[in-house]
C-alpha cells in the first residue's frame, strides 16, 4: 500500500538500497490516529525566551569544538525527553548543554529536513529506545547516534520527501481538528441521545 498525495506517492525505507531514483519505498497508515503517530513531528524549536546565561569567557570554550550554525540539527540526548531533532533555524549564537547532541550533516549528500524527518519516524525512535543506557536517567550515546543507518536517497528526493510528510502532516493535522470537534459535538449530544433511549423515542 503506497500514500496516495496531490496525484503522488510517497514511500520511505529503512534500506538505502531501496531508495531508487523516481520512487520512494512506503510506510503503511491504517487510519489517522496511526499515520498521525508515524509522522508526527515534534515541534521542537530554538527558543531565547527563559535563557539561562553563561559568560563570554565560557561561551568561547563551549562552542570552540562545536559551534551550532543554521541548518545542523539539534539531537536531545538524555532523559525523557531524548531522541527528539530541533532543526537550528537562527544564525544567532548560542550554548548548548552536554544532554544535546550536536549534528552537522554533510549538505551536499544530506538535506537537514529530512534527517529531522527521519529521526522523528517510529524506525529510528524505537532504534534509539533499544541503544539506550541507564536506569534513572536513560541516555544514548554519541557512538550509538553516529550508527543510526540513515537511508540517503539524491538531494531532490529527500526535498521531495520533506515537501511530501510537510502536506501530509498538514492534513492530517486538518482531520485530528476536524475529529475533536466531532468528539465535542457527540459528547454534547450524547444526554440528548440517552435520554431519549431511556424513554423509548429512539
């Protein structure tokens, strides 16, 4: 079963080999609540509200071997809330702490898009739940994020592939709207419906 989208199909895989020029390889979505979970993105963004500060001095050293830029990508690395991508947007500097992973992809053989796509699937967090250390804190390490097989399609198909999850996640975000409003009328509804059931009008 292939997603059908605006006369396209999209396919993604967890083997780079099936990544052919003019096709894609496909996930399999029973219904919204399903293809939500597999292609839900975390909106993680670079905030400067709420900051907590560092001196210039400190600054220097922190950002001396590894310098976020625009375009690298952000990896959360520890506790409960590890395993989620940020897409660095700004060119505005800034420091970042240990539990954050800093990754830099080669922009001529990888789009940042879609890597951030790719570490939002269901694939690569269920890789990243099994690599994981620790009891109280769990954790991956940065060995363990480097050997994440990451499938590198042409540059236009990875772009196609972002432009495709982006309307997708749009409609979808349109029909989880569209089925809470639902819920809402039917819960209004439903003393309506069960006090006339109690009383025979149905």
């Amino acid at each position: 079963m292939s997603i059908a989208l605006d006369g396209m199909r999209l396919y993604l895989s967890e083997h780079s080999g099936d990544c052919q020029v003019g096709g894609f390889v496909h996930f399999v979505v029973s219904d919204v609540d399903a293809l939500q979970s597999t292609f839900k993105v975390r909106q993680v963004r670079i905030s400067f509200t709420d900051l907590n500060y560092i001196s210039e001095d400190d600054h220097r050293i922190f950002t001396k071997r590894c310098k976020a830029e625009y375009g690298d990508v952000l990896y959360s690395k520890d506790g409960a809330t590890r395993g989620r991508p940020c897409f660095v947007d700004t060119d505005r500097e800034f420091s970042y702490f240990v539990s954050v992973a800093l990754i830099k992809p080669l922009r001529d053989r990888l789009d940042s898009h879609y890597l951030v796509h790719l570490l939002n699937s269901n694939w690569i967090k269920d890789r990243m739940a099994d690599k994981s250390r620790g009891d109280m804190i769990p954790h991956i390490v940065l060995r363990e994020i480097r050997a994440f097989p990451i499938p590198v399609p042409p540059l236009t198909e990875q772009r196609r592939i972002v432009a495709d999850l982006d309307k997708l996640q749009t409609k979808v975000g349109s029909l989880k709207a569209l089925q809470t409003e639902t819920d809402v009328e039917l819960g209004a509804l439903m003393p309506s419906i069960l006090d006339k059931a109690f009383r025979g009008e149905l």
